[in-house]
C-alpha cells in the first residue's frame, strides 16, 4: 500500500531519492504461463486452418463482453411487480428472459427464491460455471479458491465478510453447479419500495445479490 | 426411462477416487443427502472433456445435504444446506446401503 499513497505527496524528482518508486507491474512481467502459451497455440491454430476466423473471434468475445448484470435485474425487477412472471421464471429461466427480449443463451438456469425461510448462494466448487449470459463475466472472488472452498464450508462466515448477516432461524442454501446448470438469486423485493417503478426496482438489483453474496440495495 | 431415483430419496455419493474430468466435488464422496430435483438427462460431461460422444445421456439430479453431515464440526444453522447436482452414476440408493451393510455386519458375526 505504501506506493498508493506516494501518489498523495508531491514528487521532485531532482533531488537524490536514494531509491526508485516500484512500479506496477505490466501484464508482460509475470510469467507466461502454461494456459497463456496454450490459449494462444490453440487460437493460432483455429485462425490458420480456417477452422474459425479472427473476425468471429473478435465478435464472440464482444458478445461475452457485452453480458452484464443489467439483464439479470431487469428479470428480477419484472419478477418483483409480476407474480405470473415470476411463476413462469422459476419454471424456466431462459424462456422468461426471451419475453423481455433477451438471450439467456442455451445452458439451463435455475432461479433460486429467497424467502423469509431460506437464503441461497451461488458457486461452483470445481471451476467457474456462473450465469454469464445474465450477469457477465465472474469477478475474480467467485473464481478464487478461498471463495470456492470456504462458501460450502463456513457460508455464514463468507456471507458476514461480505456485510450480508443471515439470521440463524433462516436456512441458509448453498448450490454448487457442477457441469450442466447455472443458477442466480432471486432475491427478495426490499420492503418500503412499494412506490418503486420496474426501472427504479432493477437499479436496487446488484451483481452480488444474484449471486447471493449480498442483499438487494434499500430504496 | 423413468429416473433411477424419486424425487425424495435418499442417496449416496459413491465413495471413489477416478482420474479425469470428474464432475462431483470430492466434500459430498461418501456422503448421504436427498434427491430434491430430477433436471433431466444430459450427455456425461466426464466423457464429453476427452472428445467422446458422452452416450447414453444420464440423469441428473440434485441432490440435498444437510451441512451437519457434511462437516461434524459445522458452525452455523442445523437446517443449512448445501445441493449439488450429482449425476446419476455417481449416486447409490442409501437404503439398499445401508441394509447390505447390516447383512453384512451380521455375516461377521
């Protein structure tokens, strides 16, 4: 932390510091790693016996990048101010998006209800497998062994790390996707919101309370 | 077909240690938990990983587990859970279990 607040003082670089400011690092100077030199081996390879081109290449990864956890709240707040949506979601998540015009993209994803008796979690103890194609890419936590290992062990515990405190007479309910499901929160609507429009209601909808880590924001 | 186990059995997670690209975390090997959902039958991702064609589809399910089963010295609710989906290869009837292992029990005698 000590260079971050260098960045507080003002520098005279013409007097004699006795020592160099580190910088950050570049991306370049860590190791290339095994999975750096195989992703581009693979690409290459695709690229040059035409098996792909780097235009479509180029367009897949728009298209992951363009996945955001907006998608994922306009669902929830749709769900919150309509009960036969919600019905029709918690049946069939991907066929419920498509009402509201998005694609939710062709692995199944379960909705997972938080009520007064139960508060789910997401994760996925062996890899990543997250629902991407609602909520975008996983932060790196989600990815990270402390996170795949400790949720399913002491759930309380990571919840409490990330301000979520879950009473003890609420079940809390971990699911560990393994291969062929995703899974999101649906969390519940928070109270006094009443007079909240279905955009005001998806602003409340945050990345973390999709996965279950955190609660909706309070109007 | 109809599914090798109803919703609300009691399972449990075949104890075994195979190479590859194993689809069920090693915590719930062993374990004993409920079968709270049939999703449907989809190709063995365990065969798809190495270019095979994954046939015949399996079952899979999901299936409950109490946290107090999984971890002795679990801290927090008795009612927490945890559900993993578990293919059906990976997964025994814990009756029949549990009665073979009392006949076996009794042969020793």
């Amino acid at each position: 932390m000590s260079d971050m607040q260098d960045n507080g003082h003002h520098h005279d670089h013409d007097h004699a510091h006795g020592h160099r400011h580190p910088f950050q690092p570049d991306l370049e100077d860590g190791d290339y790693s095994y999975y750096q030199v195989m992703t581009e081996a693979v690409i290459e390879l695709l690229v040059g016996k035409k098996v792909i081109t780097a235009e479509e290449l180029r367009s897949t990864i728009e298209v992951i990048d363009s996945k955001s956890p907006v998608f994922g709240a306009r669902l929830i707040a749709r769900a919150w101010v309509d009960p036969a949506f919600k019905a029709r979601m918690l049946e069939d998540v991907i066929s419920a998006a498509g009402e509201l015009g998005i694609d939710a993209g062709a692995i199944p994803i379960r909705a997972v209800e938080n009520t007064t008796a139960v508060h789910n979690v997401i994760v996925c103890t062996l890899c990543s497998c997250y629902p991407r194609s609602l909520i975008g890419l996983p932060p790196d936590w989600y990815k990270a062994r402390a996170y795949r290992s400790r949720v399913v062990r002491e759930p309380r515990a990571v919840l409490k790390e990330f301000g979520t405190q879950i009473p003890v007479d609420v079940e809390v309910r971990v699911h560990d996707s393994t291969a062929d499901l995703r899974y999101m929160v649906l969390p519940a609507r928070p109270s006094g919101t009443g007079d909240l429009d279905e955009e005001a209601l998806a602003d409340l909808v945050t990345r973390d309370c999709m996965i279950g880590t955190a609660l909706p924001k309070s109007a | 077909m109809s599914p090798r186990f109803p919703i609300g059995a009691r399972v449990s997670v075949t104890r075994a240690f195979p190479p590859g690209h194993v689809r069920t975390p090693f915590f719930v090997r062993g374990k004993t938990g409920i079968v709270t959902d049939i999703v449907g039958d989809f190709p063995n991702p365990e065969e798809l990983a190495y270019g095979r064609d994954g046939l015949p589809a399996r079952t899979l399910f999901r299936v409950t587990f109490l946290q107090c089963d999984l971890w002795p010295d679990y801290e927090g609710s008795a009612e927490d859970t945890t559900v993993v989906d578990i293919y059906e290869h990976w997964l025994q009837d814990a009756e029949t279990l549990s009665q073979t292992a009392e006949t076996g029990a009794r042969e020793h005698v």
